[in-house]
C-alpha cells in the first residue's frame, strides 16, 4: 500500500476511535497512560491516567457533573497522519453537554487539538486541548 493509502487507512482508524470516544462519554483505553488533558475545566492539566487537578468550580467541573448525563459530539476538521505512520494531528469543532449533580444543564461548542500515537496496533490520545468559543 502506498504511502496515501496508508494515510487514508489510518485517518479512518483516527475517526473510528473519536467515534468511540463520542458514544461512551469518554474512553480511558484510548488514551496513553502519560497522555496529557486540558480543558480549561482545570486549574493545570492533567497527566496520565491517575492524574490529579483541583477542579475550577461552578456549572463546568468535572465532580459537579450529573453520573451518565454527559454527551459529546465531534466534528474532525483535520486529521494528518506523520510520513512514519505512528503520529497523527487532529482539529475538531466539538458540542458538549451535561447536567449538573443540583439539576442545571450545561450546553456548549468549541474547539480541540489532539495529538494521535500509534500504539501496539492501535490509535491513543497522546494529548487533548479543549477550548470552548467565546460568545
């Protein structure tokens, strides 16, 4: 196969795992165990899996958040694949919501960054940035 072949293979394995992610809220085996997130929901990133962040408070923090009631929708822009087929870059528009444990519900799009890492076969999250649009 060549190498746009190999390209076209993996962006689809890429969109196949944001399709996965989409439809269970979240996907930890998809992501590497150093991977790095940020969402601006924290005062630092988190890095790995274990990792630790006080969260900012309000509506939008990860513990105020209703068990099962988030939902998340992404839209990839671009994905490129590295030459050497064990990178990848990913530019997204995303809607995300939720309902809070006291019973508001939050709603809001925006815009991500995620690093792709080709790993024992399979595409994992090395990094995510999130942002949410300015209104």
């Amino acid at each position: 196969m060549d190498g746009a072949g190999n390209n076209a293979a993996a962006e689809a394995s890429i969109r196949s795992a944001i399709a996965v992610f989409d439809a269970n809220g979240a996907a930890p085996d998809l992501s590497l165990p150093d991977a790095i997130f940020w969402s601006g929901a924290y005062k630092k990133p988190i890095v790995g899996r274990g990792g630790n962040s006080e969260p900012r408070g309000g509506d939008g923090s990860v513990g105020n958040r209703a068990p099962g009631s988030q939902k998340v929708k992404t839209e990839p822009i671009r994905i490129v694949v590295a030459d050497s087929h064990d990178l990848a870059y990913e530019y997204s528009k995303f809607s995300l919501q939720f309902d809070t444990k006291d019973g508001k519900h939050v709603a809001f799009d925006g815009g991500l960054l995620r690093v792709w890492q080709m790993q024992g076969g399979k595409w994992k999250q090395a990094a995510t940035f999130m942002r949410p649009y300015d209104e």
